[in-house]
C-alpha cells in the first residue's frame, strides 16, 4: 500500500473537482467515499473492465458505506437499495422503467422476448453475447429464431439489416415476423470495439419505418460512453430496452439493471419469477451499485485520460508501441520492441511496480485494458515503472 498514491487517487477520481459552492459536508462525504473504496491492496490492473473486489473488501466498502447511508434491504426485489438503484437508472438511461435482474443473460433474453412478441425472427451481430455466450437460450427457451448479421465483424449496417430482411421476403415462403433487433456495444468478442453512432441512428430510423423493436446489450455502456463522449442517456434513446451491467465496473458481485418503457417492464417480475431468476435478497449487490454509481462516469473520464496521456509518453521512449483499435474503447494494443523480453517486464512490473499487464504473446504483443484502477497511481509513477521494467 506505501507506493499507492492515496491523493492522486482522490485528485484524479474526482474527490476534489467539486464546485466551491459544495458545502463542505458534501467534499467531506465524497472523499469519504473514494477513499473507502480503494481495496486493501490496491493493484494497477491492465486487464478488464473495472474493480472486482474480494470478500473482505467488498464487506468492507459495504460497511463504510452503511455508515453514511444505512443500507435498506429489498424483498424479492421490492423496495430498499434496489428501488433507489432502479430510480438511478431511469435518471441514467432517460428511461420511463428500471428494474433489477439477477443476470445480463436474463436481462437480454426476456427483454428480446417482450419485445418480439410471437414473432419470431430477431436479429443480432454474429458476434454478440446473445447470439454466441447465451447457450442458445433465445433458441431453446424464448422459441426465438436468432438470424446472426456481419459474421466476425463488430457490427451489422442499416444497409446489410435491410438488405437481410428483403431478401427474406423473396426466399421464404411463411414469414413469421420480425420480432426485434438487438445490438452489443461495446462488443466483448471484438475486444471492445464500438457500433458507430452514426450507423446506430440509420438502423433506429429504418427499424422505426418497419415497426421493428430494438434493444440494447450495453453490458459496458458506461465505457462505449467514456470512450465515443456519447452520453449514456443518448444511446439509451435509440433503443427501446437497455440494459447495463451491476458488476463488470460498478463494483457489485452480480446482477444487471434493465431499462425501458413501463409497458415492457411493468412485465418482468413475472418473467423472472418463472424463469427461477427471482431471489428473496437482492440488496448486496444493488447496495454496491448503487454506491458506486456515485462518480463512476467522471472515473471512467479520468481512467481514458490518464491512460492516453502514459501511452502517449511511453510511445515517446522507442520501448513501446501501445495504440487504439479501430472503433476502440478502453482496449489497446500493446508491442514491447523486440531489444525487450516481455515475459520479463510483465514479471518485474508486477513484483517491483505492483503493475499487471497481460503477458506479451511471442511476438512481444499483447492487448492491454484501461479500468479505474489505473487512477492508483500518478502519472509519472507509471510511467518511470514501464521504463524500468524489464531492463535486466
Ligand atoms: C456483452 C455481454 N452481455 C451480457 C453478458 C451477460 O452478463 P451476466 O454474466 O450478468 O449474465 C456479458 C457477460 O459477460 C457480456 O459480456
């Protein structure tokens, strides 16, 4: 814990950029709250999307967070922390309707299956969670015909959408309907690389034209939004559900939030009920979010900024190359020069730095993560730790 850098954590995540007219109170109770967070050993992490506590520290924050407001228990996600969770999110999104899920998996699936009514046909990337992670539930379960769009790619067009849907009404002969078109982004299988907005707005437009639902995996929304600067709510306008993860970033051990008309979410309960999703106590997980929803989006903001500005001098000494991807977010590609042996500088920037990366693959490459645990530390802490690592 001596080399973490306690007030560059708080400067950075935003324990000081506060207005002057805050009272006092307010600074105090946000520092509060940043500090608690940290976890008892604070680690510079490369790789996924934000922190994942361990049990001490996760009962630790909890009970810090308690201290300040006392945490109020749900009953079967009634009331308590989960109705203010869910509060949060309709403030998020923009939406009428928030409700609490067990899973991202379950969250997809009933809001496809709300949405596309009895019609059968949905439509989704090839390379989408739905389509790929989800054990053919929309298949086996909803009775859904998945049609996978831009096999390998990160996203479909308006244009290949339409094209797809046309020649459907050439080629078969009893169309069933087309029931929803559900998008991912950020794309977990396209390491995180975005659907371009631009392309978001011409499917809405065309799929308002044919009466066609859509929704929205944003499992990672709050990054494709710190990355692209387009706000959680805009996206969230384009589509008819939404739903974002409670533990990929938001600190919870589980869950999912999902967000939407009332017609569609006045009927979840049920669904989750008799698809076994309905559990007694929902409020640990929901407690965590809703604590660290506080500040999150200005967290991601600092992490990007932070992140650009250690590649941008690291690029600078000939040792590396860390660069974008096309369409990227918060995944970078890393080449250590071929003077360094990677399998080293991963070792010692662990053990001498408490720095984790990914270990370079043979050809000194690998594809390295911005998360807010890189506001651990300063700048120049990181950037003297990638220099001396890996050096003898
Ligand atoms: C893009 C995406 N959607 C949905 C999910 C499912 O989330 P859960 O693990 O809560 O079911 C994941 C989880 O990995 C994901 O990456």
């Amino acid at each position: 814990m001596s080399s973490i850098n306690r007030r560059n954590f708080l400067r950075s995540s935003g324990g000081i950029a506060i207005p002057a007219v805050l009272p006092l109170s307010g600074l105090l109770g946000n520092d509060r709250q940043q500090q608690s967070d940290l976890p008892t050993h604070p680690q510079v992490k490369f790789f996924g999307d934000g922190e994942m506590y361990e049990p001490s520290d996760y009962i630790r924050i909890l009970a810090e967070a308690d201290k300040t407001v006392a945490i109020a228990k749900d009953r079967y996600g009634v009331g308590g922390v989960v109705e203010a969770l869910e509060k949060k999110f309709t403030v998020l999104t923009g939406k009428e309707k928030a409700i609490f899920m067990p899973s991202g998996t379950l969250a997809n699936q009933l809001a496809i299956a709300v949405l596309s009514g009895n019609k059968s046909k949905v439509f989704v990337q090839e390379t989408s969670h739905v389509f790929r992670d989800e054990a053919d539930a929309g298949q086996s379960v909803f009775q859904k015909r998945l049609i996978p769009l831009a096999k390998e790619e990160p996203f479909f067009t308006a244009a290949q959408l339409q094209k797809t849907i046309d020649d459907m009404g050439n080629a078969e002969a009893f169309l069933t309907g087309f029931g929803a078109v559900s998008i991912e982004n950020p794309v977990r299988r396209a390491d995180g690389r975005m659907v371009p907005i631009h392309e978001i707005k011409q499917i809405r437009k065309y799929c308002l034209e044919k009466k066609i639902p859509m929704h929205l995996d944003g499992a990672r929304l709050y990054i494709a939004s710190a990355w692209s600067g387009i706000s959680i709510q805009e996206y969230s306008q384009y589509f008819d559900t939404v739903y974002i993860s409670l533990y990929k970033y938001l600190g919870a051990s589980a869950g999912a939030m999902l967000c939407g008309d009332a017609a569609v979410i006045d009927q979840m309960s049920h669904l989750i009920k008799i698809h076994g999703g309905s559990m007694y106590g929902n409020w640990t997980n929901a407690a965590m979010a809703l604590h660290r929803m506080e500040g999150a989006e200005k967290r991601f903001a600092d992490a990007k900024k932070l992140g650009e500005e250690l590649f941008n001098a690291l690029n600078k000494t000939g040792r590396f190359s860390i660069q974008p991807l096309d369409n990227g977010t918060n995944i970078y590609r890393l080449t250590v020069a071929k003077n360094i042996d990677g399998k080293n500088l991963q070792i010692q920037l662990n053990q001498q730095f408490n720095i984790r990366i990914p270990r370079p693959d043979n050809n000194n490459e690998a594809l390295i993560s911005v998360n807010e645990t890189i506001l651990y530390q300063p700048l120049d802490y990181l950037i003297n730790s990638f220099s001396k690592a890996g050096l003898g």
